[in-house]
C-alpha cells in the first residue's frame, strides 16, 4: 500500500516502521501552522489501503462551472428514482472528477467486513449457510459482520467480465470441495455509487446486467443448482465520448438523467479552473482544506434533503404541465416523466420544500428530457401515419363510404 509522498523527508534516512508517523506528524504541523493562520481545524481521517486520489479527491465544491453536471449528480444523489446520470462529453471536460468528487459528500455507510462481503440481512433472508464459515462464526457469537465505513464510487474496469459484475462460482472454495457464489462488483456497489466510465464502450450483456440490478435494486446469479441474490442499491453514473462510439436507444433511455458536458466556455472560468486544477496538483491538501468547511455543509444539506424527499409532493397542476411539455416533444418512453418528476422532486427537497413547483420542473425538464426523441421512431410513426392515409384513401376511392351506405 502506497503511502502518500507529500513531504520531503528522505525515507532512508528513517526506520521503516517509524517512516509513516515520522511523515504524518510532519505533515501535521505542518498543516496545524496553515489552520491556526487560516483559523481552520481541519482533521481529515486517514484511511488504510487507499490510494492518494482516493483519499483526497479534488473538492466537488471546488469545481469550476459545469452547473447542470453537477446540479445533476447531486439529484441522482438525493433521489435514487432518478435512474442515475449519464455525462456525455469529450475528454478533458472534467466529467471523471466530477464524479470522484462526489464521495466527500455522502453519508456513511456500514459494510461487510468479510472478503466475501457477508452480512447479517444474508442469514435474516437465506439462513446461517449463506454466509462463509469465519462470518457464520462471528453471528453465532454475536460479534458484528459489519463496520460503519465511508461509501465508495466503484469504478467498473473496462476489461470487467460479466462474472466480474455480477459475481459466480468461487474457484477456491470449489477448490476445497465447497460450492458459494462469490460476490461480484454490483454487490460491492451497493450503497455506493457505481461509475462507468466509456459505457458505450462496454459489452451489451455487462451493460444490460448493470441496468437490471440498477432498476431492481438487487440481482440474482444462477450457477447450475446454485443461485443467491445479492443487495445492489446504487446510484449509477455513466460517462460517454460521444467521439468513440454511440450508446443502444434502449441504454440510453435507461438512464435518467443526461447532461451534455462542454468545455468551459468562459475565459474567466477557464482562468479559474487552472488556478484551481493548479494549486490541487502542488497541494491537494491545502485546496481540501480550503473547501473543508463548504463541503461539511454540503454534506449535511444533502442528508437533509434525503431525509426530506419521502415527504415531496408533487401536485397535479404541475404535473400536468410536465406532461404537456412531454406530449408537445412526442416522447414515448415512460421513463422520461418518471425522470422528470424525481428529479423535480429531489430539487424541492433540496431547496428544503415538500412541494414540486413548476420552477423545478423547468429546471431539471432539459437534463431529464433531453436525447429521449429517437429519430428512428419518429420516423416510423410518420410512416405509418403515411401509410395508413394512403390506405384509407385507396379504401374511400375503392369502396366509397356512401355507397356503401346507400348499398
Ligand atoms: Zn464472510
């Protein structure tokens, strides 16, 4: 596990053991000095077998710009009903960190402390055998499975095997005349947040299995006379370049909401963002430290919001109006209200109201509406509503209506 290499101390010069407090301490004054001058107290808690990035991830606050991202992954964080976003823009454009920003702002989660990921709701619903031997051990004897962590953006590998996603046989109890199913990647997501990066690059079965567990809430893997079904509550992200190839209608309908991601149009902004992206890469520390404070609140306000949202109403007035604006696009799929409307609802609660008003509709209408016409049924119906006058009329001119009648 690497350590971070933010000081200068030469490392052979300390005992190995001692070389991590040697260090730690020394960034701590270090920092204590720059708190006591900017009057902050900023005590970031060091995780274990976390990368550098991991630990301090540049500040979702920090971020330049890019409103409509980030109004819409703070929604899709609020309100799961949403479908998960997808961000679809070049290279470059901060779509990535974006999205690993987010991890300061959720709540805590509590997690299995075993490989396997075993936890007590396993035994509630499949009895003490679906739990490894160590964990069932552990719940006889009353000592907990889980521990309170920080939640996690998985990152799904580009080179994941749909046994990676979802999980299967595991090889080494097999070895040892066991059969369990070994979790895959969605059942470590659940909870979190689930990223995708280049997910028009990924295999259609991979897709179509994340997607299932997304809108089930959990998925069930079936190998020969075994099968067990794993928690899979996460908030899917996706990010595409449009460059590198299109996305099936029928994915891109899955997700909620979608946001074309430009580069920074303003020079001033732009300005702004290398000074920032800049003094991040000298001293991620200091710029954490820096945004500490707004992205506690943040934190909170987002905790508030979803322990509001159960109480968001949407009245019909509104409603209507939305779907007005659905029918005058001609869009079919259901999914673009229900986006619409839970988006709505989580920037009510947001904003800290319990009811929708048509300004959140207006609002959130372009990242959930967007990009759900398909030119190919469009088409179609044309065609058809072609076809069907022409045929009328061939029927009219053939067999006229008052003959008929009068015949
Ligand atoms: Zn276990």
């Amino acid at each position: 596990m690497e350590q971070q290499n933010s000081t200068s101390l030469d490392p052979n010069t300390i005992p190995k053991d001692n070389q991590e407090t040697e260090a730690q301490s020394s960034i701590r004054s270090l920092r204590e000095l720059i708190d006591l001058v900017t009057g902050r107290g900023f005590k970031p808690e060091l995780e274990e077998e976390s990368g550098f990035a991991e630990i301090l991830p540049f500040p979702f606050l920090a971020l330049v710009g890019q409103m409509e991202m980030r109004l819409a992954l703070l929604l899709s964080l609020i309100n799961p009903a949403v479908s998960g976003v997808l961000l679809i823009g070049p290279r470059g454009t901060g779509k990535t960190t974006a999205v690993r920003s987010l991890i300061n702002l959720l709540p805590d989660i509590e997690r299995s402390t075993c490989f396997y990921g075993c936890l007590p709701e396993d035994v509630e619903i499949g009895g003490i055998d679906t739990i490894c031997p160590d964990c069932a051990k552990k719940y006889a004897e009353g000592k907990p499975l889980t521990k309170t962590e920080k939640a996690r953006i998985v990152e799904l590998p580009l080179n994941a095997r749909l046994e990676d996603v979802v999980g299967g046989l595991d090889e080494h109890a097999v070895a040892h005349e066991r059969f369990r199913l070994k979790r895959g990647i969605l059942s470590l997501a659940d909870q979190n947040i689930l990223y995708i990066d280049e997910v028009n690059l990924l295999a259609d079965e991979i897709v179509d299995a994340i997607l299932d567990a997304a809108a089930q809430g959990s998925y069930t893997i079936r190998r020969g006379q075994f099968s067990a079904t794993y928690k899979a509550n996460f908030t899917l992200i996706g990010s595409m370049n449009p460059e590198e190839g299109n996305l099936r209608p029928q994915i891109l309908d899955r997700f909620g909401l979608r946001v074309i991601v430009r580069g920074l149009s303003s020079a001033q902004e732009r300005l702004d963002a290398y000074r920032r992206v800049a003094a991040y890469r000298r001293s991620p520390r200091r710029v954490v430290t820096q945004f500490y404070q707004e992205t506690e609140l943040a934190r909170i306000e987002l905790q508030e919001a979803r322990n509001l949202l159960p109480r968001v109403i949407l009245p019909d007035e509104v409603a209507r109006k939305g779907i007005q604006m659905i029918q005058a696009l001609q869009i079919d799929s259901l999914r673009a209200e229900i986006t619409m409307f839970e988006a709505a609802r989580a920037y009510a609660a947001a904003d800290g109201r319990s009811v929708v008003s048509q300004e959140d509709i207006r609002i959130v209408a372009p990242m959930a509406l967007r990009l759900r016409r398909s030119s190919f049924m469009t088409k179609y119906f044309e065609d058809r509503s072609r076809e069907e006058k022409e045929l009328l009329a061939t029927i009219e001119q053939t067999i006229p209506e008052s003959t008929s009648q009068i015949g």
